[in-house]
C-alpha cells in the first residue's frame, strides 16, 4: 500500500458529505449512502463516556449510532458489546499489484470507462440495491474517477466504479446482472479497472467486501489479490432486532 492506509483509500474513494474530527472520533454524515460513509471511527482508546458522546452527535446528524471497527480494536469492541451492541457486516479488504491484473488483455468490447454512468448502469445498480444516494457519494469523489459498463454477448453485463487516493486505486458498487452471472464478468470487471488503474499512474489495486459475500471473496482470491486489512460495524438494534 506504499504507507498509505486502506481506510483513508476507503474514505478518499467512498467518500461521506463530511466527515467531522471530534476527538477522539471520526464522525460521517452520511446522507443515506451506506454504512461506510455513517458510521463514527476512532484510532484511540476510548472510554464509555467517549461512546455518549459519539452517540449524541450522531443523533445531532439525524443517524442512528453505528461504529466501525478495525481489527486490533478489542477494547472499543467490548465497550459498545457491553452496551448492547451487534457486530454487523464483517469485511475484508483485498489488494494487489496493478500490473497483476493486466498481464492479459481486456477482449474487445467487454469493459468501457464511462463517467457519468449511463442510465443503463443505474438501473443496473439500482437493481442491486445501489441507488441514488450512493450515486452521490461517487459523485462527491474529487480525485481521478470513473465508472465501468460490463458487457457480455452483446448485453450489458455489469456496472463498477473505480477511484484513486494517492497511488491506490479502491473498486466499489461491482454489480453484475443476474443473468449474466458464471461468464467472468467479475474478473473482467477488475481487469479494466486495472487497466484504468495503471493509467492514472497506481502501482496498487484495491477493494473491499462483507465476509458473507462468499463470491466476490473467492473472486478476489483466484485473481491473487491479498488480504490488507479487516474491519466490521457495531450498532444498536432497536426492538425489532430483538425479537
């Protein structure tokens, strides 16, 4: 990663409409964009008094308390598990070189680079459970950015976006159309993002996914991508939850 962390690529790529230092967190306004971009962080030890306090300036952006957690963080993690809170979403980060992803060519009309994304490629997203609102939080990206449009047997297949912080590029929102699934567009997809990658200048590929996403994990694996990195949330359920 050339000294530059997964998690600033992570905030630099997926970025959140603010992100707010009120020590000893992180604080993300989030606007409906997912967890990544809402969720509190600290890189410091904490105390409960420290939770409050997160707690309530989450509630001043209109959000429901939710913390990220990276490995290592085990004295944060028992705190808020003592307070009720449930791990959620475990991920796993990946990264390779980019030169490992291009040592073969893309085939012609497979992978096109695209901004702004095609409306074929919101529906697409959209039907992936991406919608409008992260979107936005590409659009807020302000370094070299673009999306991918997958096609396959003369079809659209997939749809990506790719972002550079420093000399890593991160690769989100990778959604391939359900029927043209089992063909490689994954791996198709994460070449021309390689391809897009070296362009810019990046020595390093990156991405990241929740552990239950047994695919994409193999996926990443089979191109020789290696793990970096691993973090999960912790949020409060309401009553529902409970049941």
């Amino acid at each position: 990663m050339s000294g530059t962390s997964i998690f600033d690529v992570v905030d630099a790529t997926w970025p959140a409409a603010r992100m707010i230092k009120d020590r000893p967190w992180i604080l993300r306004e989030g606007k409906s964009g997912g967890k990544r971009v809402s969720a509190a962080s600290t890189e410091t030890d904490v105390k409960d008094a420290d939770i409050e306090q997160a707690e309530r300036a989450m509630a001043q952006l209109g959000q429901d308390p939710l913390f990220m957690l990276r490995n290592g963080q085990d004295g944060l993690d028992g705190l808020l598990a003592a307070r009720g809170y449930r791990v959620l979403d475990p991920v796993t980060a990946y990264a390779c070189p980019v030169a490992q992803l291009t040592d073969i060519p893309l085939p012609r009309v497979t992978v096109f680079e695209i901004w702004e994304p095609l409306a074929i490629m919101l529906e697409i997203w959209a039907k992936g459970g991406i919608g409008p609102a992260r979107i936005d939080v590409m659009r807020r990206v302000t370094g070299p950015k673009t999306s991918l449009l997958g096609r396959w047997n003369e079809h659209p297949a997939a749809a990506a976006f790719v972002a550079l912080h420093g000399d890593t590029a991160m690769v989100h929102a990778i959604e391939v159309v359900k029927d043209q699934r089992r063909h490689g567009m994954g791996a198709w997809i994460m070449r021309g993002a390689a391809f897009w990658a070296a362009r810019q200048g990046a020595k390093t590929l990156s991405v990241v996914c929740t552990d239950e996403n047994i695919g994409a994990n193999r996926l990443y694996a089979s191109l020789g991508m290696t793990v970096v990195g691993h973090y999960h949330y912790r949020y409060l359920p309401d009553e529902k939850d409970k049941s």
